[in-house]
C-alpha cells in the first residue's frame, strides 16, 4: 500500500472512528494511529497563548511532566518555537532550523534536549478559529541520529487540520450531546478563561454586555468567577458554569439572577418588595418572622442588593 493510501486511511478513520472516542482518550488515541506513519518517541499536544506566551490544556506523551515547567522558562529564547509561530499549518523539522554543529552549541537543544530526551522535533501549529489560541502538536525523537525525514514533514502538514477538526467535533459532542433550546447561548473555556469554542449568538451577549470587550480571553468580571469556580449573575442574565476537567461549560440563561432563588424565597421578596412586614408574611405563609427574615437575606445575597428599593427594582425589571 502506497503512502498516499495509508495516508488516506488515516484520515478517514479520525473522522469515522475518532468522533466517537471519549473527549479524555481522544488525543493518546489520535497519536496511537498516527504511529503507523510516522514512528516517534515521545510527544506533546496542547493550546498556547502568544502573549503573554502561556501552555494550556497540555497531553503529554511519555513525557517527563517537569519538561512543562522547565520549557516555560526558556519558551521565548525558543526558535523551534518562532518559526512555528511564523508558518501556521507549516510543520517545521527542527533539523532544517539548524545545521548539527549549531544544534550542539545551541545552550537550549544541548541541555534542555538532552535531558528530556527531545532531540529531533517535528511540529505543526494551527490558529483555533475561536479563541486564536495556538493549537499544536510536536513529535520527538529521542536519538538524534535518527532525524525525521521531508516525507514525513510533509505527512505530518497534511494530517495537522485533520486532527485539530475531529478533536474539536469530539469536544463540542462532549459538551453538546443532546440538543436543548437553551444551548443557544454557549462557550467552552479553558482553565485561563480563553474561549475555546462559542456560540455566535454567545459572542453577541458578551458584547451586549461588556461592549468594550475585545480578544480571546473572557471579560474580567466574569473570568475572575470562572477561575473562581462559580458562575456570574447580572441584572438579566446568568452564565452557570460547569466544570469539565481542564474545560468549562458555560450556559447562558435568561432570566438572569431570580433563577436561584427557590419558589419560596421568590414569594417572600414579592411580599417583602410589596411593603408587607416580616410578622405580615410570616402570618400568610406560616412561618415565623425570623425564618422570614433569613429568607429574605438570602435572597439579598443570592440577587446582589442590599435594602428593599434595590429588591423591588431587581423584581421590577424581571416583570
């Protein structure tokens, strides 16, 4: 069978076979199937930032987990890295970067390499059409005496949209598995608050909401609550967030804030909006005034506000 036709294979069974792999298998699947082309040692697939430059969501492949923390400190001096930046979609050999006399000298490649067993590096970067966060995949060899070769650079360039494409239809089944009128409005964020995926019509209320917000990273204000673990209530909208490891979930849902709070607590801030007393609707739906007082307190809490003008304003708005 030609390369041409394994190649093919491949590709069609990302897309017949890897859209129904768990999304936490999908990409130590993915590199089990691309060992068939092209033999490698070890690898690393993950997200990045460019500036700040910054790693998110990484797999490592028969990694030593510290060359994460290790690489972080020399990312910037990295060339391997510039020109991948430079080409996206290009798969870059780091053997055609430099000759192996520079290679050794180089203080990067013959101690950080070295030591991490990373001496031949076959990389391929594409832009995520959400978030234009860095989506990327390099393959290492762990003898440099074995460098890859330009047929296996242009297979690797070939296959990189492929992968990127199905891992994300892997990820958005994940998350979007039954069809709701409610996922209307929705994103997928990683652990640094960056949009991985959204919605048009997500998009459109985040700027309805922050119209200054610009760029891949949410809004302050409703970063600072996911990284906090939590959702974030405004005066019309809630966005309820729901951990997925190194994802979140994130719904909007009309109505905004009154949603949390329970029928009973709604009924009491109505009355409470109203003018009645504690002792006045404590009588109407038996309870004792100090429970309606809790009551209404958590509510205060739960809505934001804190006296009965600002209640009855938050009521008033929700109609």
């Amino acid at each position: 069978m030609s390369n041409a036709q394994t190649l093919n294979q491949l590709i069609l069974s990302l897309y017949r076979e890897g859209r129904e792999v768990p999304l936490g298998s999908f990409r130590g699947w993915a590199l089990e199937q691309i060992q068939g082309l092209i033999a490698f040692d070890s690898a690393w697939w993950g997200n990045a930032a460019a500036n700040p430059p910054v790693l998110h969501d990484m797999y490592l492949h028969n990694c030593d987990h510290g060359i994460l923390d290790a690489y972080a400190m020399q990312m910037e001096q990295d060339p391997f890295r510039a020109a991948l930046l430079a080409g996206s979609g290009v798969a870059v050999n780091l053997r055609d970067l430099t000759t192996r006399a520079r290679y050794v000298r180089t203080p990067l490649y013959r101690d950080f390499a070295r030591h991490f067993k990373v001496e031949c590096a076959l990389g391929t970067l594409l832009i995520e059409p959400a978030s234009s966060l860095y989506e990327f995949l390099t393959v290492w060899r762990h003898d440099w005496r074995r460098p890859f070769s330009e047929a296996e650079r242009q297979t690797k360039e070939l296959l990189m949209p492929h992968l990127v494409e199905v891992h994300r239809a892997v990820r958005l089944r994940h998350f979007l598995k039954v069809p709701r009128t409610d996922n209307r409005e929705w994103a997928l964020v990683d652990a640094h608050a960056f949009l991985r995926e959204a919605s048009p019509a997500f998009v459109a209320r985040i700027r309805r909401h922050w119209p200054d917000w610009s760029g891949s990273g949410l809004p302050e204000a409703l970063a600072s609550c996911i990284n906090a673990g939590g959702g974030y209530a405004a005066a019309s909208v809630r966005f309820d967030v729901t951990p997925h490891g190194q994802l979140r979930y994130v719904l909007v849902r009309a109505d905004g804030a009154l949603e949390q709070l329970s029928l009973r607590e709604r009924e009491i801030a109505a009355r409470y909006a109203q003018g009645e007393t504690h002792s006045a609707i404590g009588a109407a739906l038996s309870l004792s005034p100090a429970t309606v007082r809790n009551h209404i307190a958590h509510c205060f809490k739960k809505l934001g506000v804190s006296n009965k003008v600002e209640l009855a304003s938050r009521l008033e708005r929700k109609g």
